[in-house]
C-alpha cells in the first residue's frame, strides 16, 4: 500500500557561482557585497522639475516622465495642472538587456487622447559615470529640455542623475527595474525588497489576589465569583472563588502576550456565575499597560488595589454607577525576563529575553547571500500560461527580509545580501520562497508557498562561506514534489571563539524559564497568539509581509496531527535506539562465542577492568575520544537539509497526506472520517497495548516487596537476607569476576530455556487482572 519512492533529485548540491568571497582576484570596490554575483544596473532618479511651459487650452499642464532605454520603458506618476513637479523616482536597467546605447528621458503632458511632448534629453550610455558605495550619491543635475530637433526650449528644465551601479547601490531597494516592467506604478511598491522587525513582544502577568466588597445582583445567593482578563483578542479566567461571599479570593495567575507600542488596554472584569451560558459583570477595571510596572528578574512586584466600576443601564444608555466602589487586588508586571516565543522551540532563531539589557554581546556575524533560483514550478495562470513572479523571506532574530519580485521567471536571480547580529550559535535561519499574487491587480489572492529551508548556525564552520543549491519541497495531498532549487551563499563570522564556546554552557532560554516555568500548555497557547500579533503586525507594513507568508515561516500547524510526521518520529526513535541494539546484537554474539578470539579478547579486558576498577572510567573516556577522532573523517561537509527520507514524505500512503491537509474541524465526507477513525483506533490500540505491557513490568517490581504474592515475597526477602549476608564477606571483585564469567560464559553450559530471576519475575502477580 506504500507508494513507490520518487525518482526526482531532492539532494543537496554545491554550486560555484561568481562571487567575490574566496576569489584571489576579486574586486576590491565588491568585498561588502561578497556573497552574491555583481548585478550591473544604469540608474536614473528623476528628481523634479521647474518653468514646465504650458500645453492645455487651460494654460497649464499635467507632466510625467518616461524614462525609455531600447525596448524598455520606465513611467513616473503624473501630477494634475503642476509646472513644478517632484517626482524623486528611480529607475534600474539591468545592463545584461540593455540594447540600445543611448537612454531617452521625456518630459510629457498627461493628455486624455495623446499625451503631448514637453522636452526630451538623451545621454550616451559610454559618457555615463560609474559609482560604486562607498562612494557618495552623485549628485542629480538641472538639464534644459529639448524639442524633437534638438534645439533648446524656451522654458522647462528637469533635476536627474545619471549613473552606472551595481545591487549595493542605496537605491537599488526603491526602485523600479526593467525585469518588472509589465508592472504597473501602483503595483511597483508590491514587488520592492524591504527589511522588517518583528514588535518586541512581553508577557504580561496578572496574579489576581482577592476582590473586596462586591456587589452581587442577586443577595439571596451565594455568589460564585470569578475574573475574566481581556486583552485584544485574548480573554482568559480564573476558576470560581472557593470562598463564595462577597470578598472572594483566587491566588492565580493570567498571562498575556502583548506587543510594542501597547494599542489596546487590559480589561478585568468581576463576573457572577449564575447558570450555564449566563454571568452577572459586579465590576470592571480598566488597565493601561503604559502604566504597568516592568520585571526584569524572578522578585515580585509591588501588590495594588483598583476599583471596580459597574455600569447600569438608564434608560437604554450604560452609565457609570459610582455610589459604592468595589475594589479587586492585584499583581501586575510585564515580565522583561522571559524570551517570547514566537516560532518552534524545535528550530528557534532568537533565545533572549525581552528586556534589552538582559541581553549578552553578540559572537558573530550571519551573512546570507540569496542568488538565484532555478527551475521553479508555474504557481498561477497568466494569459492561458503559467507563470511565476517569486520572492525569497529570511527569517532570523527580530529582523525578517523580503527581496524583491522577479516578474514572470522560473529561474529569478536576486543576488541579494543581508546581515544579521548573532546572540547564540544554537539558532536556525529560515528562507522561504514564494509566489506573489498581488502585483497584477489581483488584491484578493494569497502569496503562494514554493519552498522553505532552514539552516542551524551550529552545524556552520566559522569564516567559510557555504555555497549550495537548496532543493525546494512542497508537500501535498498528491505527495512530495520538488518546486525547484534555491541557491543561497551562507558566512558565519565568529568574533570571539571563547565567548562562543562559553555559551554551550549557558542554558537555551533565559533564567526566568526555569526559577519560574510556564506550563507546556501555557506555552503553546501564548506561542499561537505571539504568532497571530506577528502577523498581524508584519501585514500593516507597506509593502506588507502577508499573513499566509509569516504563519509559514513560524511554522504555525506543525501542531496538528499527521500520520506521517508520526511515523517519521517512530522511525527517527528507532534510529536513536539502533545503536544500543547493535550493542546488544554484538554482545548476544560475545556470549554465544560467534567468534572466539574477540570473546576471549573481552574476557581478559574484562578481568583487568575488575581487577583494576579504577581504569573503567578512563577507559570509557577514552574509547569514546578515539571514536570521536574517527569519525572526524566521516564529519558532514554541508549543511543539513529538508530530508525527505527521514520526514517519511517519499512512501507516505495519499490517504494519509489527504488528512494531514485536511482543515480543523474536518470537512471530509462522513464515510471518509469514520474509516480515518477505525485506523486511528486501531493504532490507539497497539499503542494501549503497549503502555499497558509497560505498566505491568513496573507492577511487578512492585509487588517483590508488597505481599501481594506472600509465597514470591517470602522467597524474594529470603534471598535478600542471604545475598546481604555473602556479599558482606564475599569481596565485590570477586562476585564481580563470577557474575561476568558466568554471563560470558560458553555456549555448551546454556541452555535455551529462560533463566530462573526471569521465570521468577514473569509469574509475580500485577493489577492487569483487576482491569475492567
């Protein structure tokens, strides 16, 4: 029933692109720029204009400007009844398709039939200058516009600069590009690069004391009292007061995730229990986290007393009643100690606290260089044909990059780089590539997901540049599929190797973690709404970073059941455990004298280690040295990958990837379910069955001591008195040299029946007989 494993290359691959990084003779004006191929591009910012002469029959004109070098045109916006117009717009030819030698700017009035020319410029593309950062922005010139023969206008000039660059250029984000010129000029800022930060995110503790003097509706009752925190979309409750009168008590904590700056107010409200679906508000207090108080350790903060208002209805309105106060005590702090998780502890890419100066000095550099793409998948239908306008996102720390769209290409080349500070070596970089489904006036679709990759920092030597070709892998309801390769250039530059390697003695999170620990279900609960403000966050920039995109990157259903990622785990535990069974197997085989002379050889080894019990730790230091050594040879060169073998995507059965795509709450057919439910049963079977087998194992060791069996208890405290008794005066050397001999002992003195402890633990009593 396993599918057949697919025939499609999903390896890793070393690539050799041209890049400044390790080449003897690379240009010096490139080594910021080292780890992407050089991108020449002809620049042209189009500043402004003045004394534009008028063209309409109104006396005024509506001018824009066209930038045009041979088949490719560039357009500003056009401003209405405006001789003075500014622009400040930048346009990049890439010099691999420029087929014309001369670039012509014009100057033309916005017409409702023609447009009518105002002035033109032309400029040799030999005599344009060439400018490479460091170097300050040239600056624009006033040049007089010319009419078609060539003569000077009586009025009109525009402000320009003209320049030869590369992709380090400061405007090489900004502007618009000649590979994108079917997009329109609302579309342009849709596909630009852009750097984002994610808000800085706290918890928020509420330890909610006790209320005092509550006013219940009802005063023939006893109220049952409890206290719901709203927090923008979050709400969380106590339990009901055991104290059930008017002056309650709780003692119990609420945790919020909240991000800077704070938008919204923390909302307490009193409430009366006083059916099912039916709750009395007694009181509410409104809390500005402005206002809170900022915790940067384990020592609790100062306690306080806020009123409690009850609102009545007059008349249809809500009204403040303010007669009789009721008040609530609590602790408030914004926990400044703990990291906020927003990602899978699995594959985190920032580990520090929330409060900047708890945070340690950096160790290193991480630089990624994305260069091209190559054979991406059609992820949309443009004109009756496939298309795909991709762009990559790096995720790493608080800062997030996008590069820009390469428009209609199935192999983009970005030849972007980007640097991140590095805290902890222990982190993971995640790129991402998608397909933008917003530039063609399509405001409705979503960015499609091509491919992710994540790359562990730890697993990089310091100072070598890593250059591969990642395979892209999607998996869908039809299987595992390559979307196509990214070729990525990776540089991790320690700055201090001691402070490096002191930190594999730190621990992974913060010391609030562990002097006061959330629950792992708490945990997972504040991880989902520090996801959701994230994206919510990261959706309002401009261009934005949507909200399919974000929730890929941070991973946000690897939660959700699948058949699939359970098998992999099974197999990845069995994988874990196979070295402790080949040492069993092996040894299996020095009991049964498989072969001779190493049985004798583990004999003697034997012997001397209990003779001389002082070299067993030496020893086992030193084997485990010597293999380590050994296997330095055989160390992983490259960097670890999306392995499809080992997430059990190449065998996985289509019915088990149509469930793990399926949405929460299911929405396949009846029938469909019910035969899901049966195989899950099934399994849930083996499983019980298992831990039941486990359970009885330990019963039973129970049971040597209980007196549940009195006759194996009598034998068991019987043979304990006598086994106390010899190895009291039998030296433990000695019992030690008789015990191993007689485990390594020849096969002709076994037997093929089980051993008496064993047949003695197998029939003691456990409580399997006294389950229902």
């Amino acid at each position: 029933m396993q599918k057949p494993p697919q025939s499609v290359d999903f390896a890793l691959k070393e690539t050799s692109p041209n890049i400044g990084a390790g080449s003897v003779t690379g240009d010096k004006l490139s080594c910021t720029y080292d780890l992407v191929e050089q991108m020449q591009y002809l620049y042209v910012r189009v500043v402004k204009a003045k004394d534009l002469p008028p063209k309409d029959i109104t006396g005024s004109c509506d001018p824009y400007v066209e930038v045009k070098l041979g088949n490719y045109k560039g357009v500003t916006k056009h401003f209405e009844k405006k001789s003075n117009p500014e622009w400040n717009q930048v346009f990049a030819f890439s010099k691999d398709r420029i087929q014309a030698s001369v670039l012509e700017v014009f100057v033309k009035d916005k017409d409702v039939v023609l447009d009518d020319l105002i002035g033109r410029m032309m400029f040799d593309l030999n005599d344009v200058p060439k400018r490479v950062p460091p170097d300050s922005p040239l600056a624009p010139q006033w040049y007089r516009l010319e009419d078609r023969k060539g003569d000077k206008i009586k009025a009109g000039e525009l402000m320009l600069a003209v320049w030869m660059g590369t992709q380090a250029d400061e405007a090489f984000p900004d502007a618009w590009h000649s590979d994108a010129a079917s997009v329109g000029p609302d579309g342009v800022n849709k596909i630009r690069s852009k750097v984002y930060i994610s808000p800085k995110l706290w918890y928020v503790r509420v330890n909610v004391i006790e209320a005092q003097d509550l006013v219940p509706g009802d005063k023939s009752r006893f109220p049952e009292v409890f206290v719901r925190g709203t927090l923008g979309n979050q709400a969380l409750r106590t339990r009901t007061s055991q104290t059930k009168t008017v002056n309650p008590m709780w003692n119990e904590d609420l945790i919020f995730v909240v991000a800077e700056p704070f938008e919204e107010p923390l909302i307490l409200t009193a409430e009366d229990r006083l059916g099912p679906n039916k709750d009395e508000v007694l009181g509410k207090c409104v809390i500005p986290l402005q206002l809170v108080q900022r915790r940067l350790d384990h020592k609790p903060v100062n306690t306080r007393w806020f009123n409690l208002e009850k609102h009545v209805v007059v008349d249809g309105e809500q009204k403040k009643e303010t007669k009789f106060a009721s008040r609530i005590h609590l602790r408030i702090c914004l926990d400044g100690g703990y990291h906020v998780l927003d990602e899978s502890t699995h594959y985190s890419s920032d580990l520090r606290p929330t409060a900047k100066q708890l945070w340690r000095s950096s160790i290193g550099i991480l630089e990624l260089g994305v260069i091209s793409a190559v054979g991406l998948m059609p992820m949309k239908k443009k004109d009756d044909r496939g298309t795909t306008d991709a762009y990559c996102v790096a995720k790493y720390g608080q800062k997030w990059i996008r590069t820009r769209t390469i428009v209609d290409s199935f192999n983009p080349r970005w030849n972007e780089q980007y640097t991140w500070e590095v805290f902890d070596p222990c982190t993971v970089i995640t790129i991402g590539v998608f397909d933008n489904g917003h530039i063609h006036g399509g405001g409705g679709g979503k960015d499609s997901r091509i491919g992710k990759v994540r790359i562990r920092l730890s697993t990089l030597e310091t100072d070598r540049v890593y250059t591969h070709s990642y395979p892209l892998l999607a998996i869908q309801s039809s299987g595992v599929r390559k979307t196509g390769e990214v070729q990525l250039a990776v540089r991790f530059t320690c700055s201090s190797l001691v402070n490096m390697l002191h930190m594999y003695s730190h621990p992974l999170l913060p010391k609030m973690h562990y002097v006061h620990p959330l629950s792992v279900m708490q945990l997972d609960s504040l991880r989902h709404q520090a996801m959701h403000i994230v994206s919510v966050r990261l959706s309002r920039s401009e261009p934005p970073l949507r909200k399919e995109v974000v929730e890929y990157m941070l991973d946000v259903d690897s939660h959700m059941w699948s058949m699939r990622r359970s098998k992999a785990n099974f197999f990845r535990i069995m994988a874990v455990l196979s070295g402790l069974i080949a040492v069993g197997k092996w040894f299996d085989q020095i009991c049964n004298w498989k072969n001779s002379l190493t049985t004798i050889l583990i004999h003697i080894l034997f012997i001397i280690l209990v003779l001389y019990p002082e070299l067993i730790l030496p020893t086992i230091f030193l084997y485990l040295f010597l293999i380590g050594l050994w296997n330095y040879r055989l160390r992983p060169r490259h960097p670890p990958h999306m392995d499809t073998r080992l997430s059990h995507a190449d065998a996985a059965h289509p019915d088990e990837l149509d469930e793990e795509f399926d949405s929460f709450p299911t929405s396949r057919p009846s029938d469909i379910v019910r035969m899901r439910y049966d195989r899950l049963r099934s399994i849930a079977g083996r499983v019980q069955t298992v831990v039941g087998d486990l359970a009885t194992q330990g019963e039973r060791f129970q049971s040597l001591i209980s007196w549940r069996d009195p006759r194996a208890t009598t034998l068991f405290v019987t043979f304990c008195l006598i086994a106390a008794i010899v190895l009291y005066v039998t030296p433990f050397q000695v019992l030690a040299l008789l015990i191993g001999l007689y485990v390594l002992r020849h096969p002709r003195f076994r037997h093929k029946l089980p051993s008496v402890p064993v047949n003695f633990f197998r029939r003691l009593p456990a409580r399997s007989d006294s389950m229902l």
